[in-house]
C-alpha cells in the first residue's frame, strides 16, 4: 500500500526560494487598516448610491406655472 511509504524528498536543486516576504511594522499595520477601511467605505458608499439609482424609480418632476 502506498499510505504506508516513506516520502522521498526532492534534490536541493530543484526546491524553490521564496519568491517575497512582506513586513510590516506597527506603522505600517495602522497605515494599511487606515486605507482598508476608507476603500470598503468608498465601495459601501458608492454602492448604496448605485443601488438607490438603480432600484428606486425617479421622482416626478413638478412644473410651476408662472401667470402672464
């Protein structure tokens, strides 16, 4: 049965580095929470107002009719 075989590792070659890593500091942290929160506030916004556009029929327009 396969469950029971020892895995082989792979050759020194062929294991890859990490590509990147991201640090942050507390700055750094309080920065990108900061942008976070003021993106899905301007998406909340913006979609409300789509929502409204879309959904709800436009108000009739009154005329007011001057005497001449």
């Amino acid at each position: 049965m396969g469950l029971f075989r020892r895995k082989i590792r792979p050759p020194a070659e062929t294991v890859r580095p990490k590509a990147f890593r991201i640090e942050l500091g507390w700055r750094g942290m309080l920065g990108l929470v900061v942008v976070c929160f003021c993106l899905f506030l301007w998406m909340f916004l913006l979609g409300v107002w789509a929502g409204q556009t879309i959904l709800l029929p436009p108000r009739p327009v009154q005329t007011v009719q001057g005497s001449e």
